[in-house]
C-alpha cells in the first residue's frame, strides 16, 4: 500500500507540473512599446473632469447659441479650447499649432435659423518627417443641446454628449505634444455636430479639396458613461467602434472587385475598426473594444460619416452602453427621475481608458512606418499555398511585415505571421482564408493593413 500511495503521489505531482507547463506555454507577452506606454499612464481622470468642469461652465454650447460673451456661449468654449491647444503648443518645441477654423453656415429653414460663424478648434501636431504626408485625425463635437435643437438659451451641459469626446481630445493633446511623430496628428473640436454634421462636414470638405492624406479619422462620441436608461445594465470595461460594411464612396466603381474578392467585411474603416481593437486592448487593461458592423448606430449619424462619405478611413468611437435620459434632454425632475446630461452621471474612470485608447491607436499609427506599397496576391497557377508579394513602404523605416490571416467568418485576425522579405508563401487556400499585410517599425509599431490585389 506503501508504494502504490507513493507511485500515486507521484503521478499526481507530474500532473500538476505538466498542467502548469502547459498553461505557461499558453501564455502570451503582450509587447507595449515603452514610449506609447508611458503616454498612456499619463492620462489623468482629474483632467479629463476639469476640462469637462469648464465646458458645462459655458451653459450652453449650443451651435446657435452666443458667439460674443466671454464666459457663456458656444463662442466662448470654442475660444476656451482653442486656449488651451495654444497653452500646450509651448511645450512642443514648436510642433503643435492651435487655431478657429471657421466658415459661415447662412440658414437652411431646418436646423439653422439664421447666418452663424461654425467654428472648430484646431490643433496640428506636424510630423516630423517631411517626406511623411500622413494625416491622423481624432475629434469630439464640442456643441451640445436640449431635447428642442433650435433652443439655444437653456442650460444644455453636455457632459458626456459630447464633453467627454472633446475631454479625451484635450488631454491626447497635452501628452501628445511632447512627443516626437513621423506623421501628423489633428486633434479637433467640431462645431455643429448637433445641427446636422454642420463641422465635420466642413473639415471632411476642405480635407478632400485640399488633398490631406488622411489615413484615418477617429471620431468620439460619448464616451464617458458607463450605464443604460430602461434595461439598468452597468459596464465600464467594453468600448462600441462602429465601422461602415461597405465603401459609401466609389462603392459603384468597386463593388464588382468586393463582391469577387470576398471583401464585404474589408473596407478600410472595417480594417481600421479591428486595428483599433488590437492596439487599443493591448495597451488598455481591463478594456475589450467591440466591434459593431455598422457604420454608427441604428438609423443614426456621426462626425466620422462625413469623412466616409468623402472617401476617407474614419470610425465612431462610444460608450458600450447609451443613457437616453441623459442626452438630448431639458435639465428637470419628472416621475423621481432626473434627466439631463449633467456631471454627476460620468464614469471618469472609464472616460481615462476610452481616451487611452485614443492615445494608444494614435500614437502607434504615427509612430509607424506607413502602409506597404502594391501588395498583391498570386493567382496564376491553382495551389493550396497562398503566395502574397509587396513593396516596401513609402515612408519609414521598416524591421520587416506583418501578414495576417483569419477565416472568412472570424471578425479579427487569427494569425500574424513575420517576415523581413518582401514576399511570404504560406501553406493556407486562398479558397479559405483572408489576408493583409502591414509594416512594422524599428521599434515594433504597425502601419493599418492592405488587402492584396490580384497579382498575375
């Protein structure tokens, strides 16, 4: 009896460090490059309630709403913010400008009653390589409202709609401007969102004639709630990108290469929604970002649609869940409840990682190399190997290629696989799997992907 217990023993112990074995080999080293790292735990709840503190401060910022006071007014917080990108451009060595970029909007009979001067400010953090013409923009809409949007006179705080969208801008800036970037980033807060797109639309406009190269645009839309009206749920630790399905520009001229390619769900918003994904959770703890396959919410719009419409790379970044008692509502007290869009209802806890995760994307996209150049894919002869060859990037310098790999039907990719070459044979169908590659930076950051073209 002796032996058996001591041979059990033992089979029991080489169990238990077999499983431990095997759980350490399970395990994955997430790699933050220190710099982004840093940035991110500089993000401070107490900044973003400061700011926040002072847009409310302005009583309503409402888009027709007072131009001339110095204290009341969408006037007075477009030149607050404005204030303050020109407080951080004196730490940027004379990167970072601020500016009221402005245009006169005369009045449409719907939302807009009479002539108004839209003004955004704007902040430009120029990269520092001149070759390098890439553009990132990040935004929140900084006017706000009650449940009548032609009402410019009551209180309309907007803490969360869109005071933490603008929050999460502000302090991006103030981190971001003592950094070093190869591309440029453009922080901004639009006017008129609530007036039908009115900035947005503006900025989209002049970025289009202008020629801005504009690889993606992050727009943030109320990001700093945690719970819903009617259903009570509560959660701080998932963020909504909606990405639109198809391309909504050109979708005519390319719709037959979709439809043959098997590209529906690999517009260029749809890849920079799952970049977001990876970057954003691999710097954020205790954050997941959902993907919603939409290109905002049910029947609804946003600052990033302008820019999809002009042709550009751009996602809606929200709160998981929405509190429709605390948007677009009058400030009052009605069956025990309290409705408006007031302070005491933010998360800033949850608003400090949603703009993290800003930080993080941003800073990752602007460090990179930019996108490989000509990627195709080899359809010449029948094979169950699938044969994909590049150029080198137009800007930066390169350690080597990301290719990656998923299944038709998963929504994130499955496989990364490295390579310094440019060119990789792997043993996957084509018949069966999807494909990208992206360049990887010196110091391990990732340009967006390209999908591969036919290569014959």
């Amino acid at each position: 009896m002796k032996v058996q217990f001591i041979l059990m023993k033992k089979y029991f112990l080489l169990a238990i460090l077999t499983t431990y074995s095997l759980i350490l080999q399970a395990q994955t080293t997430i790699i933050r490059d220190a710099e982004i790292d840093k940035m991110v735990k500089a993000v401070q709840p107490d900044s973003l309630k400061s700011y926040i503190t002072k847009m409310v401060s302005f009583g309503t910022r409402n888009t027709l709403s007072d131009q001339k006071s110095k204290t009341k007014g969408i006037g007075a917080a477009r030149n607050w913010v404005v204030g303050k990108f020109s407080q951080f451009a004196k730490q940027s060595d004379g990167r970072l400008t601020a500016f009221l970029d402005t245009v006169t909007i005369p009045a449409d009979g719907k939302r807009v009653d009479k002539n108004i001067i839209l003004g955004n400010a704007v902040a430009i953090l120029k990269g520092t390589d001149v070759n390098d013409h890439r553009v990132f923009v990040v935004s929140g809409h900084l006017d706000s409202r009650v449940t009548d949007v032609m009402n410019r006179e009551s209180d309309a705080p907007g803490a969360n709609d869109d005071g933490s969208g603008v929050a999460g801008v502000i302090e991006a800036a103030r981190i971001m401007s003592q950094y070093k970037f190869s591309a440029t980033i453009i922080f901004v807060a639009v006017s008129g969102e609530e007036q039908s797109l009115l900035g947005s639309g503006f900025m989209a406009k002049k970025a289009k004639k202008e020629n801005w190269n504009v690889e993606a645009m992050l727009n943030n839309d109320m990001i700093g709630n945690n719970n819903s009206s009617g259903t009570n749920i509560i959660d701080n630790t998932r963020l909504r990108v909606f990405s639109e399905v198809l391309p909504s520009f050109e979708l005519e001229k390319n719709a037959k290469n979709i439809r043959q390619f098997g590209l529906e769900n690999d517009g260029k918003s749809r890849l920079l929604a799952r970049y977001v994904k990876e970057i954003a959770e691999r710097y954020v703890d205790q954050l997941e970002v959902k993907l919603i396959y939409r290109n905002d919410r049910f029947l609804r719009g946003g600052d990033h649609s302008p820019f999809v419409e002009n042709g550009f790379t751009a996602v809606r970044i929200t709160e998981m869940n929405e509190n429709f008692d605390h948007q677009h509502q009058d400030l009052r007290i009605e069956n025990g409840i309290k409705y408006g869009d007031l302070m005491e209802f933010m998360d800033f806890e949850y608003l400090r990682k949603n703009t993290c995760a800003n930080i993080a994307v941003l800073a990752n996209l602007a460090k990179a190399p930019s996108m490989p150049t000509e990627v195709k894919i080899e359809v010449k002869t029948l094979s169950n190997f699938s044969y994909l060859y590049w150029k080198a990037p137009l800007n930066g310098e390169v350690k080597g290629y990301f290719v990656l790999m998923r299944e038709t039907s998963s929504p994130v990719w499955e496989k990364k696989f490295f390579t310094t070459d440019t060119e990789i044979r792997l043993p996957y169908s084509k018949d069966n799997y999807l494909f990208a590659v992206q360049s990887v930076g010196l110091a391990g950051n990732e340009s967006l992907t390209v999908v591969p073209e036919i290569g014959r």
